[in-house]
C-alpha cells in the first residue's frame, strides 16, 4: 500500500479550484460585456475596446484549458 500523499490533493484542489474560476469568471464577464485585465486592473467595455476585452476573455478560456491539463497531469501523481 502506498503512503498518503496530502501534497497531491492539495496541489489538484487548488489547481481545480482556479480553473473552475477562471471559467466561471470568464463567462460572467462574456455574459456582462465588460471585463477586467487581472484582479484590479483596468477595465475594457466590447463596444469601446473590443481588442482587450477580447483578449481578457479569452485569457480567461484559456487559463480554464490549462489548469485543466495542469489538473489531468496532476491526477499521474497517486500512481508514481
């Protein structure tokens, strides 16, 4: 039998719960039509500057597609 390892679910509770944010926040700000560059950052409406509101959207995709790779490649560490 193998030994518990809490890093293990540490590290995929906490990359599980920052990608469920970050789709959850993305679509939010889809839906709302206004989003932010980070936390506390500017602020970018799609009527008047489409090109970052964009790409802060997308940011925002993208880092639910990479914490979900993050989180499948995670999930190899029980079997080592």
């Amino acid at each position: 039998m193998k030994q518990f390892d809490a890093f293990m679910i540490f590290w995929l509770g906490i990359v599980g719960f920052f990608a469920v944010v970050s789709l959850v926040w993305g679509l939010y700000e889809l839906r709302r039509g206004e989003a932010r560059w980070g936390f506390t950052g500017a602020k970018y409406t799609r009527a008047e500057e489409p090109f970052y509101y964009w790409m802060a959207v997308l940011m925002r995709f993208a880092g639910f597609i990479f914490g979900c790779f993050m989180f499948w490649f995670g999930m190899q560490f029980p079997n080592q």
